[in-house]
C-alpha cells in the first residue's frame, strides 16, 4: 500500500507541474513585446489591431464612420482598402491612428477643462 501512496503523488505532483508549466506558457504568449516604432516608416495595421489600439468596439468604429450616425467623426481614420474587392482587408496608417486618438484627447480636455479630476496637459 506504501507503493501506491507514492504513485499517486508522483501522479499529482507530476499533473501540477503540467499545469504550473501550462500557466507560464500562457503568460508568456500573452506578453509580447512591444517593438520601437519608427514613424517615418509607412505603417500599416489591420482593422483588428485599429481596434485594440484604440479601445473602441467594431460596432462603435463602423458607426463613428457612417455619415447618417450621431457618433460620426470625420476626423477618424477611414482606411483603405489594397483591392476593389467590398471583402478586402481594411488597412490603416499607425501614425494616422496616433494622431487621431492625440486629437480626440485635446478635444476631450478642452470640453472638460476646469473640471476636478482632468489633468491639464
């Protein structure tokens, strides 16, 4: 019965390290470096990164660029398209990108200036 007992902690023991090892794997994918960005380089990202760079949910972005929506935003980065194709991946310019979220933060501190708890820039 001694035998057993050991089996079965060096099963368990064997079955946290999988798990322990599994965890760490996990982490790591999900930290990627960030890379220096030369912005005199043209930069392309696709709709997916667009919208976690800038927060915004996909529903909100093709709403913040129909001209019939309250949330429409001429400012906003359109994209293009490297096809005629309607199905053609949309692309966007980084810096484009970069400067509009700098242009929407402006306009947010100018609309609650004064107010506690802005930071002024």
């Amino acid at each position: 019965m001694a035998q057993r007992s050991t089996k079965k902690t060096v099963r368990q023991e064997s079955a946290t390290d999988m798990r322990t090892k599994d965890l760490d794997l996990r982490k790591k994918s999900r930290k990627k470096e960030m890379k220096p960005v030369d912005l005199d380089q043209p930069i392309t990202i696709k709709l997916k990164e667009f919208l976690k760079l800038t927060g915004i949910a996909r529903s909100t972005a093709f709403e913040m660029w129909n001209p019939r929506s309250k949330r429409y935003d001429e400012a906003m980065p359109v994209g293009f398209r490297l096809s005629d194709s309607k199905n053609a991946p949309r692309f966007f310019f980084y810096w484009d990108v970069v400067e509009w979220l700098q242009y929407r933060a402006e306009l947010w501190r100018s609309r609650h200036a004064g107010k506690r708890g802005v930071l002024a820039a």
